[in-house]
DNA sequence: ATGAAAGCGCTAACAC
DNA sequence: GTGTTAGCGCTTTCAT
C-alpha cells in the first residue's frame, strides 16, 4: 500500500533532461528561471511535462520553510456570515499559489488557541483569524514574533495587529435616521454580548447614532450569545417583562434580530405593523425571509479578500500594514416600517 | 525577516533531556512510545514541555510521506449546501488530528482538476471531493492509483469509487404522496442539469414516485443551471408559454424552487394558493423564508462526516469502504398546501 | 532500551 | 550558465 505513487522526482527530470537537478530547480522557478539558458529551460520543461513531474511541496517546504499555506481560524463556517468570507479568502490566495487550511473554533477560545497551535505547527506561512475576542492576547503575540497575522471581522483591543472590520458606523446612522423619520421614538437596541469588537462596536454604534440623532440613549436588551435563540430569549423576556414595549428593535446581528422576529410573533404581534426589526450582516438570503430583513450590510466576500491580501503583503515583508474597514450600508426591507403609533398620532 | 521562529528542533531537545534524537523521537510518537523506557520518556516529554516543542510537519511529512492534511474540492462554499458538509468533514479530521485543505472549483470542472493537482502536489493524504460529474473519469483515475478519495454529494458512472450521496427516492416518494393526496394532479417537474448525479438521480427518483403514485409521467422543464436564477428563468419560460399552468411544482433544488416562486409572483400567482412548490436539499433557513419552503432535507452535516470518516478509513488502509447514502425526509412547510382545484372541484 | 547514521526531495551556496 | 554538494528536521533501519 504505496502511499505516494513514485512520482517522479527532480533527479529523474535530471536525467531526462540532460541536466543537473540545479539546473532544473532554476528553469521551473519562476524566480530563477532567468539565470537558465533558453535551450536548458526548454528540455527541463519538456522533460518535466513528459515525467508529469510536480516538486514535493513536504520537501520544497523544509528546504525554503515556506509552506505555501494560511491558516484560517473561524467561530464556525456554517454560520452563514463566514462561507463568503472563505470565498473570498480563497479566491485571493489561489491568485498567489497559496492554500487555505481551515479550522473550526466552536465558538471556544480554548479551541481556537489549539487550532492556531496545530496550524503554526503545520507550518503555515500566515494567519487569518476570525475567532478574535477583545482581550485576546494570542493575536498580539503572534505578531510581535513576526508571524503574519491579519484580524478578520473581528479585533483586539491591541491596534497595532492588523484587521479588517466592518465600519458600522455609516450604516447605522443611516438606518436610526430612517427610523426616526418613520416616527419611531420607542427604539430598544438588541445588543450582543460585549466581549468582541463587534458586539462591543455595534452597541457603540447605535448608541453614537442615538445621540446624533434623538439626543438621548436607548434602552438595551443584553443577549447572551450571538444566536437565534440567544435573540429569541432576550426579547421573549423583553415582551413578557411588562415594561412598554418597543416600536423598533435594532439588533446588533441578523441572527439576534430573527430570534426577536419569533419571539414578537409568538406574542401575536406582527413586523413590521407592530413592531420594526433591523439586524446587521445582511446574511445570505436575507432579503427572502419572512419578512425580507431590513439590515446592515456589507460586502463579505470583500472583506475576506482584503484579509487575504494584507497577509499576503505580511508574508511578502510589509511588516505592518494599515488596517481595513469594510464600508457598511444601510438596506431597508420589509421588517421595518413607518410606526404605526406615529401615523395614528397625525 | 526569519520566517520560522528558531524553533526547537528535536536535536534541542535530545540534549536537553540528555537522550538521543532517536529516543525523543521514539518518546515522543504514542505509537513507538512503549519502546522506551518510562524514565526517558518522562525525560523527554518534560524536555519537550519545556522548550516548548513542536515537531515540524513539513519534515515529519517529507519522511513518512504523509501529511495529516486531507483535500477538500468543492463548488463553493458559499453555497449553502456545502459549509455544514465541511462542518461535518472538519470535526472528524480534526479528531484524527488531521486537518482540511480547502478548494473552491467556481462549477468550473478544469478548475477542479487544477485544483486536485494542486492538492495532490501538496502532499494530501487523502481527497473528498464534491464536485463530480457523471462522466468524470479522474475520481476512476485517483481511485485506480489508490489515491484515497470519496465522492461527496455527487457521483460519477463509475460506482467503485466509493462515495456519499442522498438517497433521494424516499423523501421523493413522501412528497408527491402528499401533494397527490393534497389534490394536486397538474405537477410539473423543474429539473437541474442532468449531468451530475444529483440533477439525473432527482429526475428519475421524481418519476419514478409519479409512476407509483400516479401511474404516470410528468411533464419536465430543464433548469440551464443550479441556481435561483436559473429556476426564476425555467419558470418564468414556463408561465410565459401559454401551456397550463401547473398547481405544483417538484423542484430538484431549493435554489432552482425559490427562483421558480420569484418567476411565479411576477405572474401574480401566490404560492401556495395557485402553486405549490417543492425544493430539495433544505438548505439553512429554508424553514424562514416567504413562504417557509416545502422541501425534501437530509443532514448535511452527516453527509460530510461520513465522507470523512471514509476517506480516513481509507488512509487507514481500507482499500474499498462501500459507499453510504443518506436518507431523504420529506419536510412539509408553507409552500405547498391543497390543490385548489381539486378542493372547488368538491 | 538506546544510539548512530542514512536518507526523504528539494533549494541555495559555492565552485567552476 | 551549470554542476556539486550540504543541509532543512525528522523517522527508521541497523547495530549495540
């Protein structure tokens, strides 16, 4: 049981060419390929197309100790924020030659630490993590030994690692400033847990858009995960509380905010009618649920394309590139409406 | 700019522990450890935890010829078929200590061979591949070469190379008993392109059910493509045509019956008042769109599992694991419901 | 039970 | 412009 089938190796390119194996290892890098006659490049090529000769990336690898691969940690990629990202990832560093070796955290920081472990062990010449919490130290450590490492979606406290975030801001003014044109004055803010960049920032966010634009904060609703469910609980006990009840939620997250969908409508109130949902991610199918989702977009795929590309540049020597925010927009769809409590008021 | 961090080497931690490589070496693999003495071992291991070492797979891998990394082909993993089969494949390698090299084919079938050449290169113990059409031969050619591969989601002619698919004809059966119960005698069938595995076998499961159940064939529109896009333009076609207008249709996709139900709402037909429709596959948040989508499911995650569990058999040493299908429920939701035809014909 | 030493296939000095 | 050769860090005979 053979494991590798005797491929053929650079000496047997050797001797079919008539050439030494340095000789051959020039002529089929790129990069040296010009300090080789034409004539020689030719018969190794020859020879090597005849052979079906490819190097031994194992061997290739501990020579040059490049690998020719980046680790990509994520929560999860079946949550539908991540699959665009990886696309995106891929796509770029398939342009470069490169491989992407993926890892599921779980959601467990304590996985997410091994998984960047057995990555590095393996070798890979950078890191894109997407598993980042605040107070995470291990992306700072990493890139104070120079291991190129590009924050995704998500950062650290510490700066000066590089990232790419979404720029919440823009979008989510634009979206309070509708609601508040629609007359909606009773706006609760669904927020994520506080330790991430994303959670921490959305709230920011909406908080900031508040104050430009109602002079005041909102009341927040804290939910215990970044889940569906997470967000049903949070509002079912929101509704079920007996405070008053919102005109609009804005949810720090597409998932949160369905999570709130169901549990308004477990209540027999309706969204938008009753009650306005914004969410933020603009996840796949989106603008196809029920009702389409009105929400906070931005491009993933972009984002992990530039992720892809700043730890290109990291691994080609920019010690330190700028870091990324991705533009946000603001999509209004059929979860959001005029409010009602306004339009009866007129 | 050092890429690789000075890390210990094995020789580092032979004097260290005041052993040889040989003995570290042999410590320190769980299946040559019962060779050394308890004292050594504990020697070295405590040695190794202190240098904090790691061994070097790119070494490791050049020696023993294998990689612990197993190459994943798919279409694309922002398909929402597709990110929990790798779910699924991540958590099993990730048992075995193994990891997944991942690759995006874009349905481009010489990208896909590109993109296992490229893996292959890289040394991959083993392959999963998920996008197979029905004449490919190179999953025969790899199979052939005792190249470990299995064939996920889609299959080719050639049934010795093992692989995991969808046992469509059960679901299938289920949902056309309902929607003949249901009333529904005008059925059309929008089908994908016939030449993978999925799009043939989801014809003839769909007939073969219309013959059981009805005791005749249905008429069949042929989507160009896999897409919403695609089923939007067959159905479109379809209403256009002047032909009558079917009371349900049985999809071979969710993508292909969204696009359908868009095509169908342009007309100013409801679904399911005037259509019902049918998917396949019951990707995430088919259960949330407008309307919930009807649909035949099975458990991707499962699927991608299975796929890796014999791939790693097949590492293992299994030469000829037997394929696996997985089985297909029928999942009734808001898109289908009484032929309203048949309930006047009352 | 342990160690010495031979490579795995490649690249990069270094010589010519 | 080309060839010779010394390793990269590891596993695995083969001795002892």
């Amino acid at each position: 049981m053979p494991k590798r089938r005797n491929a053929p190796r650079i000496s047997d390119v050797a001797r079919e060419s008539g050439f030494s194996v340095a000789t051959v290892s020039r002529a089929l890098n790129p990069l040296t390929a010009s300090a080789v006659s034409p004539e020689a490049r030719r018969a190794v090529e020859a020879a090597a197309e005849v052979l079906g000769y490819r190097p031994n990336e194992a061997a290739r690898s501990l020579r040059t100790n490049k690998s020719l691969i980046v680790g990509v940690v994520v929560p999860d990629i079946a949550n539908p924020l991540f699959p665009r990202m990886v696309r995106g990832i891929d796509d770029v560093l398939d342009d470069a030659n490169y491989s992407s070796l993926l890892a599921n955290s779980g959601g467990d920081p304590a996985k997410a630490d091994k998984a960047i472990d057995r990555l590095l062990q393996r070798g890979v010449d950078g890191l894109i993590i997407a598993t980042a919490n605040l107070e995470d130290r291990r992306p700072s450590v990493l890139f104070d030994s120079n291991v190129p490492v590009v924050l995704l979606n998500r950062r650290t406290y510490d700066t000066r690692v590089p990232s790419v975030t979404a720029a919440g801001s823009r979008g989510t003014t634009a979206a309070l400033t509708q609601l508040v044109k629609d007359g909606h004055s009773n706006i609760t803010v669904l927020a994520a847990p506080q330790h991430t960049s994303t959670g921490w920032e959305r709230l920011r966010d909406i908080e900031g858009a508040a104050a430009k634009r109602l002079g005041r904060t909102l009341p927040v609703v804290k939910a215990t995960a970044v889940s569906e469910s997470a967000g049903y609980e949070a509002i079912r006990d929101l509704l079920e509380s007996g405070d008053s009840v919102p005109t609009a939620i804005v949810a720090a997250n597409d998932l949160l905010a369905l999570g709130a969908i169901r549990a308004i409508r477990e209540r027999n109130l309706r969204v938008p009618q009753d009650i306005s949902v914004v969410g933020f991610n603009d996840m796949p199918f989106c603008d196809r649920l029920d009702p389409p989702l009105s929400t906070i977009g931005f491009d993933h795929y972009k984002m992990g394309a530039e992720a892809a590309r700043m730890v290109m540049n990291m691994i080609a020597g920019d010690v330190k590139p700028k870091s990324v925010r991705i533009p946000t927009v603001w999509i209004p769809r059929a979860s959001t409406a005029v409010c009602r409590d306004a339009s009866s008021r007129v």
